[in-house]
C-alpha cells in the first residue's frame, strides 16, 4: 500500500483538528483527540500499548549506554537556549515561577486560585515559547509570540493575585531573520 493510502487509512479524510485547538472547547478537543486514537487503534498495522504492558508481557527494556542532551533540531539545545532573548525569556519564567513557589493558597477559593494558577505556569513552561526568541526568526513571528508570551506571564501574576513586574511591558526579542522557508528553522551550520 502506498504511503499516501496508509496515512489515509490511519487519518480520516476529514481533518482530525479542524480548529486551533485555542479556539476549541475542551470537550469538542477531547472528541477529536478520542477520534484519532480511534482511527489509529484501529490500524491493522498498528497496536497501540503502553510501557507497563510491554513489560507484562516479559518484554525488557533496553539499558540506554547514555543519553545526549539535544533535540531534534540540529542535536543542540540552541533553539530553546543561548540567544541573549531566550536567556531573558527564561529568567522572566524562573521569576514567575518563583513568585507561584511563594503564593498562598488557603482554602476553597485557594484550591480554585492554586489550580488555575498550576494551568497557568503550565502555559508558560512551554518550551516553544523560547523557540521563537531570537533575530533570526521572522520579526512577525517574533513579535506574535514575544507579546503572547509576555502576555501568559501577566496572566499568572494576576492569577496570584500579584503585580506583574514591569519589564513584562517591555519586548524581549524583535526578529530580523528571513529563514530559507519563512519559519523558524534554519540550515545548521558547522561550529
């Protein structure tokens, strides 16, 4: 079968994530999310298990020699660290971190406030907010995700009930880079 048939056989022809998924409701993304676990569970080609099942089973997992400290993208951690942007970025959310270690939380409005607040964090913690941090990248999509970042991050300080801290008024990368493709990845270069 051809590669284009499987992919099809496996994804419906109707787009299994018809929105994004912040325009979806949670309900209406749980839906779609079961659909595709539907579809792929019922791959003939596939069997979809669990690590615990696997060992059930007697099968023993390999012992790694080492692991690497990198990523997909070129093997480093250069896109999610080491530009004077994302350095700031990630101080700005070690920072914001700090300020939830410290909040209060008492209480039945402290259980509502602490799990909003932990959904919150879990926002800004995303690591491809610091993707998009550097001139290298596109100054439109710079600018986007610079202001939604920044934006997360007051939305935690006001969920805890705190003052944002100023510099989160202020922009932390522009954006000079026109990459081969118009997006964010670029060619690795030797060095």
């Amino acid at each position: 079968m051809p590669a284009s048939a499987q992919a099809s056989a496996v994804f419906p022809a109707r787009n299994v994530f018809p929105a994004p998924a912040s325009a979806m409701t949670t309900s209406a993304l749980r839906a779609d999310v079961s659909a595709l676990y539907a579809a792929l569970a019922a791959h003939p080609a596939l069997e979809l298990t669990t690590l615990s099942q696997c060992t059930a089973r007697g099968l023993v997992p390999a012992t790694l020699a080492q692991v690497v400290a990198g990523s997909w993208v070129h093997g480093t951690l250069a896109t999610w660290m080491g530009d004077a942007a994302k350095n700031a970025a990630w101080e700005l959310l070690c920072e914001a971190k700090r300020a939830f270690d410290r909040a209060s939380f008492d209480g039945e409005t402290g259980r509502t406030q602490r799990s909003a607040a932990e959904r919150q964090l879990a926002l800004c913690e995303s690591s491809d907010w610091f993707w998009w941090f550097g001139d290298y990248n596109p100054e439109d999509a710079v600018t986007q995700f610079d202001r939604l970042y920044r934006r997360q991050l007051v939305n935690l300080y006001r969920i805890l009930q705190l003052a944002p801290p100023e510099n989160l008024s202020h922009p932390l990368s522009v954006g000079r880079g026109a990459p081969e493709h118009g997006g964010a990845m670029r060619r690795a270069t030797a060095g």
